[in-house]
C-alpha cells in the first residue's frame, strides 16, 4: 500500500477497525456469503489481453489470471469476455 494511501486511510479508520473489517471480510468470503464477480479470466500467456481489457474499460468485477497448470499446457483454455 503506497504510503500517502496508509497515511489517509490511518486518519479516517484504525488499525483495529481495518483488522475487523479484513476478518469479516475474510469470512464472509470463506462461508459463500458473498463472491466476487468475475468478470474475465485469461490464461497467463493472456497477460497482455488481460491488461488491455482492463485499460479499454471493459472489466466490470474482476479480472482473473489463471496461472494453474492446466492453463498454461493448453488443455483447457480459460474464456475470456469480451
């Protein structure tokens, strides 16, 4: 985290409330209450693709890099939207 994002965010919430909050987060994702939405994934040869998808403002939720053995050999291919 950049040092003028920690200064601001120790102004506005403490250390312990941003634990709190990482903790709950953390579970919460944990037990399936809430999931992220993903909104392309790319193999990691894809980097490329994946950067400019996020740069041509197309990525609404998550961008995903799946660097798993199985992408990389080919076997089968992550999609990506388009």
């Amino acid at each position: 985290m950049s040092e003028s994002l920690h200064a601001f965010l120790d102004e506005i919430v403490t250390a312990d409330e941003l634990r709190r909050n990482e903790d709950e987060l953390t579970e919460l994702l944990a037990t399936g209450r809430i999931t992220p939405h993903v909104a392309a994934t790319f193999d990691l040869d894809d980097v490329a693709a994946a950067l400019r998808h996020v740069a041509d403002g197309r990525a609404v939720g998550k961008v995903v890099l799946d660097v798993t053995d199985r992408a990389r050999s080919g076997s089968t291919p992550a999609a990506a939207s388009p």
